[in-house]
C-alpha cells in the first residue's frame, strides 16, 4: 500500500481515541484510527460489541456504559485499522506502522496519541511463575473469553483489583481470598482529599459496593508485610506475613496481581515527547497541556496514556485535544472546549484521593528478596540489579549495559519503574534525576521482514 | 484451572499444543483457549525460568509460542485457527531459532 | 560520587568516550595520574553507538599511514584484551578470526578485490585477504542468500562488545587511581604557569598535559590549545534483533552477531548533520540488504534501532595533532574507536606521556588539509 496522508491520525482504540475521532469526524476532519487489537474498545471496553449479545451481568454497568461510544464510533466515518502495529512516530510526524506483515508509513497533519495505560510492575517472590497473572490480565480473560477460575487469590490494591475481584464473585466463581496491602500510611495520606472525591459520590459508591459484596463473599485480609509466592513450575500458594508477625499460607493455583496503573510512556517518550515525573501518581507523563497538547505543536495525548483518570475522563480527554485540534483548522468551539475542561476536571477530582489511598509502599514496589525476578524478559533478580549498582552503574541506561535489565522485548514496560527505584534508593538521587530508559523505536517489536517491506517514495 | 463462565458454544476448532491435542471455539483468542485446556505454561525464559501468560494485553511478551513454525509469537494476540500448531517455546535465550 | 582530593594530574583527558577512555587507560597502566572529563549524558555519543568490528579489511587502502596504524592496532588487540581481563572488567567478547565483506552483485565483487589488492601491494604481504566464491562462503555462512556473489575474507578482522570494552577500560583506568569525571565539559583551557589550567563545568584543575579526545566537541575545543581540528558528523543507523542462535562464525561489515546472540544489523553512513534520529526507510532498507545476505532472518525480530554519529575529518581519516603553541597538548579526533583502541592504549599513550608524537603519525596531522 502506499504511503497514504491523514489531517489527523489518532494511535489507540479506546475511549479517548474513540471520542477524538467523533469529535475529529463530525469537524469534516479527515481520520484514521489505528490500533494494535482486534476490536475497538481498548483495554476497558474490550470485547464489548460480542458481549452485549450474551450480556453477562457479572461484568458490571460501568462496563456496558462504553456501549454508545463504540457504537458512536464506528458510525462516525473514521477510517478504522484493527490489528494494527505502531512502532515509531518521526519528527516528521509519520506514523509508521506493521499490519499483516506489511510496513507503511502515514503521515498527519496532527497526531493524536491514545494508547492508555499498563498496570505497574508488581515484583514479589515467584510472580513469573506460571498461574501468576495480572488482575488486568484475568480481566481480560474475563471480558474475552468468559473464563475464570475457581479458589483465585487476588492481591494487591486499586480499583480495577477490587472491580475484578467483584465480577469473579458475580460471575459465580469461588474467591479463596483477597490480599489488600493498603496500608494505614496510605490511609493516612488519602484522607485530606476525600472531601473532594465526594464530587464523584458515584464512583466512591462503586467502590463501596464492590469492597463489600467482596467481604460478605470471601476472606479478606490487610496488614500484610511480606508477600511471596510458593510454588517450582507453576504457582501452589501465597504465603504472606501480616504486620503482627502472624504467618498465613494459602493454597492456590491462580494468583493475581495489582497495584495500580501508570501511564504507558513507551510510544510517546521513543517519540521524543518531554516527560515528566508525577509525585502525586508516582509515574512518568508525558508534559502536556490543559487540551493535551505534547511539548510537540503537532502531537496531542489523550486519556490515560497522559495521566491515569480512567475511562469516562479518557473519552472527556479525547474530545478535549479533538477539539483543541479543530480550533486549530479555524473552527474554534469555546464553548465545547469550557465544557469538556470543566468535565474533565470534575472527573479527575477523585484522583487525589485514590493516588494516594492506593499507592503501594515502597515493600511492594520494590523486590522484598534478593532472588525475586526484577527484569522478567532478560530474568534478572534484585542480587543482579544490585550487582550492577555496586559496581558503579549510574543511571538506568548504564545499567541495562551492565547486567541487561530493560533490554529484553518488553521494552523495560515490566521493570522500568523498579529499577529506577532501585538505582534512586541506591544513589539517594530523585526519580526525576535519575530518569527512566532511553527507549527507542521499534516501539514493539516487528520482524526483519516487516521492516523490510517498507516502500517509498521517501520525503527530502 | 480456568473454565468457562458462560454457557460454551461455537464451532469446535482443533489445535495441537506439544504435540496434544486440544479443542476451542472458533474466534478464541489463543492464550484464552490454551489456558481453558489447562495449558498455564507457554514457553521458558532465560535461566530455564517456566512462564506463562501474565498481562493478557500484549505488553509482558510473557506468552510467547512458536505457532505452525514461526517462533516468538504473542498467544495473547492471536486467534485460533482449526489445525494450528503451537509448540511451546523453549530456548536458553528467549528467542529460539530463525527458520533455517 | 566521584570524591577528588587532588587538583593537579600528570594528564588531563577531555571525553569520556572510547578514545578519550582508551588513552587514559595507557596513560595510567604507565604510572601517569590520570583525570577523565566526561560531558552530560545527553552529549553525542559516538561510542555508544559503536558497531563493534576490530576492522582491518580495506583501511586506509589509498592511505598508507592509516593502513599501518589500523593493522598495528589489530595486532595489539590481544595483548588489551588480556590486560583488561586480568583488571576484572567484564568479557569483552574479543572475536579475531577474521571478518567478511558481502557482496550482492560482481561489480561489488571487483570494487572489492581491487581495493584489497592495491593495500596488499602496499602492505608487503603483512595484510592478507582472500576473495571467496559462492561455493567458498557457503561453507562458512550455509544460509546465504542467492542475491549473494561472494565475499572478501580477511584474516585480520574480528569484533568486540564495544559497551564492555569502555566499562573495561573505565574500571582498569580506575583500578590504576585514574578519576573519571562525569558532568564535566570542559569550558576553558590555559597556560597557568608550568602546568595547564582547565576550568570545567565542576570545577578547575591543573595539569601537565591534556589531551583533547571529545569527538565533535574537538572543534570547538581545539583552538583553545592553538589547534585545528575541522570535522563533521556521519550518521550512521544500526538495527538489533532478538537473540538467536548461531547464524554467522564470522562478523561481517553488515552484520554482526554478539556473543549474546543479538544480531547488530547496519552499514549506513549519512551526512544529515547533528542529529541522530531514526529514518524508518533508511532502516527498512539495512533490512533489506540483511534479508538479501541471509534470508532466514525473515521472521527474526527488531527489538531496538539507535543512531549515532560518526567523527570524521574531511577525508575520512583520523587527526592526531600537537600544539605547538603549548606543546603538551594533543588533540585526537577519529571513527574506527574499538579498532583502534589498541594502539590508543599502548602506543599513543607512551607518546603522549614522552610528549612527542611518534613518527608513523606524522602524516595525519591537521596540517594535510593545509597544503
């Protein structure tokens, strides 16, 4: 195919990319949509259009809610790329991309980057263990292919644990426990903001309603110190110690694991964006403005990907860059863009709360041992990180030369964080000093072949 | 192990995994259909380390498979096909062989 | 942190990159207290990029001085590597069984032969080649494509792992009581008395000699000690795929496959000036001639692309220069920093600590460009 020219190209399927597009569409915008899965929707509303035909009750209304927007979205006339993969954004703004096993590249006036959120790396003993997975992950399970499995432990903290936790007792299948490391500190430092979460007493009720159907339905244990999984080919238990120093061992085959969401930087920081380190969040963001305008003119982020809000403010946030974009053709709209700057502020007034409530303590952001697994790709352990700042490695980028963390296919999405940490505790530096990998293009990796296939005509 | 959470339909599709064979519905995603056979590890990492799928959303590269052949495949991206084979990926290193 | 409890060094050097690291390393294996200034992290940073070839096969062809140096160093290659070993550094990977040149059509075929020849010629018999057929490297390389006509194999050629060669030489500097310093470009250099006065972005030193190695901030450095040093970048792109198994016994000029098993893919040079960003079509097209020499990479994939910038002067050769106006300056600018890492080490650190260039260098003064 040849190299092909949008007004704007937006990366990213889900609610934020979908909202920009109806906004983009509706402005006679010419627009195209490329995303990495099958089904619009991204992570959040995945696989919504085939459930609605079975409709099982277990996954929730917030789940049903995105139904209008997809809906929304394939009627509005963007061109739509599923299965599609990005693996560099030039300083030409071309979007290069692999779909089917062909390159091409596709150039836009603007881009507008939607590509959500990952879930933090969360590295206890045994979590590359077989049977271990994310809480994303067994919800994704859960949405794709309507599978669960019996007697799961859940640990970790944050709303998408105790929603998943929640849709499993829903959807009828036995909970052996939920092991929440919200500690009293976390507490402590949430409260001062619950006044302002009350603006979105829907959202907190949500969160009641799960937290206690997951009481009346399970055991439910807090104050834990330590955390470690059991188990030599696959996983067989959790074992964790609580802080009066009691010991509790659970049998379990299916281990889940969460605590929290950050921005996925990959894209936007091998595009060159500037980023930012967010105290309050405890991640990296890129530095965008109020409409989600990147340090580049013509790069716009929307939704997660820019600083967690979740769904409803992602799809605010998309059409909030839409419409910054629109102006930007000659058809300013004040108006819309006053009204989607006051919704998105109102949606992420919660924010400040539950950054804090459920920002896990540094036990668990950081490995508890010295065998547990930091960088999963290349399986290197914390002895092995801190091998390597011992001996003199400065900066996350040295350390990759020195014992290989970060250089595997994930590209440092499953311990970039930890071992910035590692390297920050270590040196008594900021993380904002220390920084985070020099990630470069392929964003994702595509085979020689792929890249191979790339035809011009090329731009002087 | 995993099971279904609704009630199960679809057209059967046969897959091989390590030479077993095992059914799905047509449309599975593979990971999901691998998993709802029992199959919880896909490959060995460096170190001999067993893994298995972690993130389900095509970010972990947890697991990998060699599928009708070609290696270093995400089956958490993947569809099924009736007669597809998928070899659990083991290697020293990550990657395995090129073809050839 | 680097703690500095003196002021004053025997040599100062100004960059922390593979020649900068090289002779600071040579200087202090001879006894020389040696301080190491290295700019900002985000500097352009040849080094990093390297590709890894000690590279000796069509050197210096039409220029025989480089052609000497090039083989001297390749022959100093072991005695470093052994060296560095016994300071504990990492395994630098050291390969020297030879390298190859690929080609895809029987024009390359006589470029080559022809290029080699004329340094054979020169060289006495001291270098040595061999034009391969087909048949001949399909022994060595089985998977070769059918694009390929053959290729030149030259004995003397070899690869390393050019990131563990700089924490090598960095911590052998080190274990010699050398200090490096990071965050510290140099800003200003004078005569202060008997010694050299050089003020830096942490703080002022003295010392009696410096030596000038900061790539492309050479130019601007140079004229601070009364030296010239014109240069200019090359970009150069390099792709990297996942690991494998053993695909090629011999490095060549496109591919290399490390002892980790990655492939390091990349032989574009580009005059785009000081930036170093990745083209998708300049890659796609290392691609394509990868695929073209081994097509079974097909379904190999990239995990990373990078590009640096390459040194180089105005006919592609190195500038080793003394000042005259102070004469226990030297100012060093060069590509090719792996291969000639050896002979940095051990031969231009003795002349730079007897402070006078030897006289096979003669020729590569800025001074050719003069005539």
């Amino acid at each position: 195919m040849a190299n092909q020219h949008f007004q704007i190209v937006i990366i990213g399927a889900g609610p934020a990319g979908m909202a920009a597009a109806l906004t983009t569409t509706k402005a006679g915008l010419e627009t195209i949509v490329i995303d990495d899965q099958k089904d619009s929707g991204g992570q959040v509303y995945r696989n919504l259009q085939a459930n609605q035909e079975t409709s099982p009750a277990y996954l929730g209304q917030s789940y049903y809610d995105g139904a209008k927007l997809a809906q929304s979205f394939a009627d509005c006339g963007a061109v739509y790329r599923p299965d599609c993969t990005v693996w560099q954004i030039t300083d030409m703004h071309e979007v290069a991309l692999v779909s089917r096993g062909k390159a091409e590249l596709i150039t836009a006036d603007y881009i507008i980057i939607a590509t959500g959120a990952i879930e933090r790396p969360m590295p206890v003993k045994g979590w590359t263990l077989p049977g271990v997975m994310s809480v994303g992950g067994a919800q994704t399970l859960l949405k794709q292919a309507a599978l669960g499995a019996d007697n799961a432990v859940f640990v970790g903290s944050g709303p998408l644990l105790y929603l998943t936790a929640w849709q499993y007792i829903k959807a009828g299948l036995a909970v052996r426990a939920v092991i929440d490391i919200t500690g009293e500190k976390q507490w402590r430092s949430a409260i001062p903001f619950a006044p302002l979460a009350l603006l979105q007493p829907d959202m907190l009720a949500m969160g009641r309603k799960w937290i206690g159907d997951i009481r009346r339905n399970t055991e439910l244990i807090y104050s834990v110190s330590t955390i470690e999984i059991i188990g030599q080919s696959q996983a067989q238990g959790v074992s964790c110690t609580l802080s009066s120093g009691d010991k509790i061992d659970i049998d379990a085959n299916h281990i889940f694991l969460h605590q929290g969401v950050v921005p996925n930087v990959n894209l936007t920081m091998a595009t060159g964006l500037a980023h930012q380190w967010d105290h309050q969040a405890h991640c990296w963001r890129p530095v965008i403005d109020v409409t989600g305008k990147s340090s580049d003119e013509q790069i716009y982020i929307a939704g997660d990907g820019g600083g967690i809000g979740g769904a409803k403010a992602a799809a605010i946030a998309g059409r909030l860059a839409a419409s910054a974009i629109v102006a930007r053709y000659g058809k300013p709209r004040f108006l819309a863009q006053l009204y989607y700057k006051l919704r998105h502020l109102h949606y992420l007034s919660i924010r400040p709360f539950l950054d804090r409530l459920y920002l896990p303590s540094a036990d668990f952001r950081l490995a508890q041992t010295d065998e547990t697994i930091i960088c999963r790709c290349e399986a290197v352990s914390k002895a092995g990180v801190n091998a390597a700042l011992a001996s003199g490695a400065s900066g996350p980028n040295q350390l990759k030369a020195f014992c290989r963390a970060g250089m595997g296919r994930c590209q440092g999405r499953s311990c970039g964080l930890v071992v910035q940490e590692m390297i920050a505790s270590h040196t008594g530096q900021s993380m904002a000093e220390i920084g985070y990998y020099r990630l470069r293009p392929p964003v994702k990796p595509i085979t020689l072949a792929e890249l191979a296939s790339l035809e011009g005509p090329w731009p002087d | 192990m995993f099971k279904s959470t609704m009630p199960e339909n679809g057209r059967i599709v046969h897959l091989q995994f390590n030479g077993e064979s095992i059914t799905a519905f047509d449309g599975d995603n593979l990971a999901a259909a691998l998993l709802r056979a029992g199959k919880v590890q896909f490959r060995t990492a460096a170190k001999n380390d067993p893994r298995g799928p972690y993130c389900m959303m095509g970010v972990c590269f947890e697991c990998l498979v060699e599928i009708d052949g070609r290696p270093n495949q995400q089956a958490c991206q993947m569809t099924v096909h009736d007669g597809m084979i998928i070899q659990r990926q083991n290697a020293p290193d990550s990657a395995g062989k090129a073809s050839g | 942190m680097t703690e500095i409890t003196k002021s004053n060094f025997d040599a100062i050097i100004a960059g922390g990159g593979l020649i900068g690291l090289s002779i600071g390393y040579g200087l202090s294996r001879r006894g020389l207290s040696v301080l190491l200034l290295d700019a900002e992290d985000t500097a352009f940073r040849a080094a990093r990029g390297n590709f890894g070839l000690v590279w000796v096969q069509g050197k210096g062809a039409y220029f025989p001085p480089y052609a000497d140096w090039t083989m001297r160093s390749s022959e100093l290659w072991p005695k470093l590597a052994e060296e560095l070993q016994e300071t504990g550094g990492p395994a630098l990977g050291l390969h020297q069984e030879g390298g190859l040149s690929i080609c895809l059509s029987e024009a390359e075929m006589q470029q080559r032969y022809e290029k080699l020849d004329h340094l054979r010629a020169h060289q006495n018999g001291r270098f040595q080649f061999e034009m391969l057929d087909r048949t001949a490297l399909k022994e060595i390389m089985p998977g070769i494509g059918p694009k390929v006509v053959g290729a030149a194999y030259c004995p003397h050629d070899g690869h390393v792992n050019p990131l563990y060669l700089m924490r090598a030489l960095q911590i052998g500097l080190t274990r010699n009581g050398g200090v490096c310093l990071t965050n510290a470009a140099v800003r200003r250099i004078e005569k202060k008395g008997n010694s050299i006065g050089v003020c830096t972005a942490k703080g002022d030193f003295e010392c009696q000699r410096i030596v000038l190695a900061a790539g492309l901030a050479n130019a601007e450095l140079a004229p601070m000690v009364g030296l010239q040093q014109s240069l200019k970048p090359q970009k150069g792109q390099i792709i990297v795929t996942e690991k494998l198994d053993q695909q090629m016994a011999l490095p060549s000029l496109l591919l290399r496959q490390t002892d980790e098993g990655g492939l390091m893919i990349g032989d574009s040079h580009e005059d785009t000036g000081f930036e170093t960003s990745v083209r998708p079509d300049i890659v796609s097209g290392i691609a394509d001639r990868a695929l073209a020499t081994l097509p079974a990479l097909a379904d190999v994939g990239v995990v990373r692309s990078w590009a640096a910038l390459r040194v180089m002067s105005k006919d592609g050769y190195p500038i080793y220069d003394q000042s005259e106006k102070m004469p226990s300056a030297f100012a060093i600018s060069c590509h090719s920093g792996v291969t000639l890492s050896a002979a940095h080490a051990f031969d231009l650190a003795g002349y730079i600590a007897e402070a006078s260039l030897g006289q096979e260098l003669d020729g590569f003064s800025q001074r050719r460009f003069n005539v």
